[in-house]
C-alpha cells in the first residue's frame, strides 16, 4: 500500500490539467461520490457484519450498536 | 430526564425549521431530501445468538430526513433525521431466553445538525449528532476541512470524529441488564484528489481509528463448555484502513470507478476490498445508472470460536470476526426533474449481498429531494 501511495504521488505531482480541459470531468458520472447519502447507508451496514470500517464515507465503528 | 431530551431535540429540530422557512425564499441552496432505506437478512452462521439457533434474520427499516438550509452565498445549515425500526431472530432469542426487553422489535432515533462554510476552494463544516436506543446511546462531533491547490488540481481534506458512546451489556448468568458502560470512538481522515487527465481523477487517504472502553456486542454471547456467557474483548483497537480510486471516463456517456482499500488493525485483523463500478449518463447528463460490484475478503479475529473448552482472556464467537468473504451487486438509478419549477432529484437502489459464511441481505433505498 506504501508503494501505491509513492506511486501515486509521483505520477500525479506533474499532472495539471487547465479549467476549459475539465469538461468530462464535471459530468454527474465522474464525481467522486455518486449517490452518496444512499452509499452512507450501505456502507453502515456493511460495517456491522464485517470486522473493518473505514476508507469509506461516514462508517468509522461509533455512534451505534446496531445487529 | 427523557421527557427534558426529547423536548431539547423537538426544540432544536423546531429552530432549524424556522430558520429553514426564513430562507425558503432567498437565493440560496436549500434542499430537502427524504431517504427511505430497507434491510432484508438471512443468516444460519450466527454462533454468538443465545439460543444456539444461530439464526441473523433480521429486517430494518430506514426513514431518513435531510434537511439544508442556505444562509448566505457560502455558508449553509444541515441536519439530519433517522428513525429506524427493525425486528430480529437474534433479539428475539435473546428476549425468549432472558425476559431482557421483550420488545421482539427495537427502534433507533438519531440526529445531527451542522453548519458548513464552503468558498469553493475551501471550507470548513462542523457537525453535532445524538442517537439513542434501547441498549446504546451516543452523542458524536466532528470537524473537518478541504483546501484545493494548483487551479483545483489537486484537493486535500481533513476530519475528525468523535464518538461518546454508551452501550449496554446483557450479564447472562444474572438473567439482568447492566448499566450503561463507555465507549468512546475517535476517528480521523486524510482524504486526497488529483485530477490526473481530463479523462482521469484520482483519490486517495489514510483513515485511522480508535476506540476505547466496551467494544462487546450488546447480545453476543459464547459457549464455553455447554454454558453460554458473554463474549469477552480487549478495551482497545486502533484500525486503519487506506484507500485509492481511480475515475475514469470511457467517452462522453460512460464512466468506470475503480477502488481497493486496506485495512488493518490491532487485534491483528485484516482485510482487501475491491470495488468496481460503471456509469452510464442517459437524457443529456439529466439521469444515469450505477452498477457495482464489490469483493471483501477478511482474516481471522484469532480469540473467535465457535465455541469454547475453556476460559481464557478474550473470548468472542461472533460470526463478524471469523475469516470470511463477501460479494456484492448493486444497482442504482438516478433522475434530475421539474416539479413545480423546483429542481427535483429521484434515485432508486437495490443490492444483493452474500457471505460466505451463511449470511446474506438485500437492501432497497428510495430517495427523493427537491431544492430551492
């Protein structure tokens, strides 16, 4: 995982791509969380039938004591 | 004491509502949104139930109230309501067996409000919730941030959680409640975005978690012997769990999400997700669909049996920390519409989702949200 993260450093830290090029980009299919006030859901309940949280919207192992 | 915290929340959901109808009419973002959520479970693999039936049935039920409120050009109020309902095999064994609740069906309400400064290219939100029910109670902050750089090339954000819990353990060989015992849960995120192309974006992060305190399950139970009694943890666990998702943009129509996160913790437990999705835009960007599939794969908690011979230090049989995997399909559909000159918003989401040890859920969400 380190070595993704390197990675990822280095092959994004030249990477400027100018406002009039982000056309693509804006679309609703392109944003990092689509649907995410229905994801927090799924992802709650994914949290109380497997042993990891984290690396996701909301989810962090707090604030309930759900089945 | 309930009467006084159920008034101080109708209080504080009545000031929000006033303000929000204030700023009904102002040229500001205003948005409602109702979610309905549903859970649907099946599961014979639950070694922690009390009755040995090992039976997870259970169903939920999800009515979800959103609520934002613009209060200039940057700044906005948000809160959120939640009531949830459900009915389980597990609760039921339990009640049958110990007279504990003899509810056969329990509820959840929780809250939260906060208030967001956005300028774009930085801002700052702040958040304070409650939730309550019959063996667990919470009251939650958190503070976070983001800040873009190089022409919003490049986006990092941060957050911080904080979770003072209160949960309630059953003493089997009482046959009694205990009082309520603290849990307390801190969570922190570093989120990170780059757009790589102008096909290509990138995100990644590091969250890191710790929790202190009563971490058992309220119902889980072990059998040590013949004799059931409760599961035994450690009062400590730090979990982290990293993450990286590649977006990518096949043509003007479709898009590709790619995400793997790992995750570990102190208990020696850890985990691979892999999760991919495709996105198809329809009727001009105004609608699209999602389809998802996601993989878990999961290491064994090496305290969890089955059952026990003999006592030791840290006992657990709750199915969740045995070595398993998980697949899950999902699907959703989202609209953008007119509806009496407001901007309306509808989406639609079902999945499947199966364990490999004996348990599986499918889950229904419809949402509709309009904005002012």
């Amino acid at each position: 995982m380190k070595l993704v993260f390197l990675l990822t450093i280095i092959l994004t830290s030249c990477a400027n791509v100018k406002q009039i090029d982000r056309g693509r980009l804006a679309s609703k299919i392109m944003q990092p969380s689509t649907n995410a006030e229905e994801k927090l859901f799924l992802n709650e309940v994914r949290s109380f039938r497997e042993a990891s949280v984290g690396g996701t919207v909301g989810a962090v192992g707090g604030g309930c004591g759900c089945n | 004491m309930v009467v006084v915290v159920v008034t101080k929340k109708y209080l504080i959901a009545a000031v929000f509502l006033i303000v929000w109808v204030e700023q009904v009419f102002a040229e500001t973002a205003n948005k409602v949104k109702i979610i309905y959520n549903a859970v649907s479970q099946k599961g014979s693999g639950g070694y922690q139930v009390i009755d040995e039936s090992q039976d997870q049935d259970i169903v939920v039920q999800e009515p979800m109230l959103l609520l934002q409120v613009g209060l200039d050009e940057d700044i906005f109020m948000h809160g959120m309501f939640a009531y949830d309902t459900w009915t389980s095999a597990s609760d039921k064994a339990f009640d049958d067996a110990t007279s504990a609740s003899l509810l056969h069906r329990q509820e959840r309400e929780s809250f939260n409000l906060g208030v967001t400064w956005d300028k774009k290219t930085h801002g700052l939100s702040f958040t304070l919730g409650q939730s309550s029910e019959w063996d667990y109670k919470s009251n939650y902050f958190s503070v976070g941030g983001y800040h873009n750089f190089a022409q919003d090339n490049f986006s990092i954000a941060f957050n911080y959680s904080f979770y003072d819990d209160q949960t309630k353990l059953f003493d089997v060989s009482e046959d009694e409640t205990k009082d309520f015992e603290s849990k307390k849960t801190e969570a922190m995120a570093f989120d990170m975005s780059q757009i790589l192309t102008p096909t290509d974006l990138l995100l990644f992060g590091h969250h890191v978690i710790t929790q202190t305190g009563t971490l058992e399950g309220t119902l889980n139970t072990i059998n040590i012997n013949g004799t059931r009694t409760e599961e035994i943890l450690p009062n400590f666990k730090l979990r982290q769990a990293s993450y990286v998702k590649w977006i990518h943009s096949l043509d003007e129509e479709q898009a590709l999400h790619l995400s793997y996160r790992s995750y570990n913790d102190s208990w020696a437990i850890n985990s691979q997700t892999f999760e991919i999705s495709y996105l198809k835009s329809l009727m001009d960007d105004e609608a699209y669909i999602e389809v998802f599939f996601r993989h878990y794969t999961q290491s064994q908690y090496s305290n969890f049996e089955t059952s026990f011979d003999s006592s030791q230090e840290f006992m657990t049989s709750d199915a969740d920390y045995e070595k398993l995997s998980s697949n899950q399909i999902g699907f959703f559909y989202n609209q953008e519409m007119e509806v009496f000159d407001y901007e309306a918003q509808f989406v639609l989401g079902v999945s499947h989702y199966e364990r490999d040890n004996n348990l599986s859920y499918d889950t229904a969400q419809i949402s509709f949200g309009v904005s002012f």
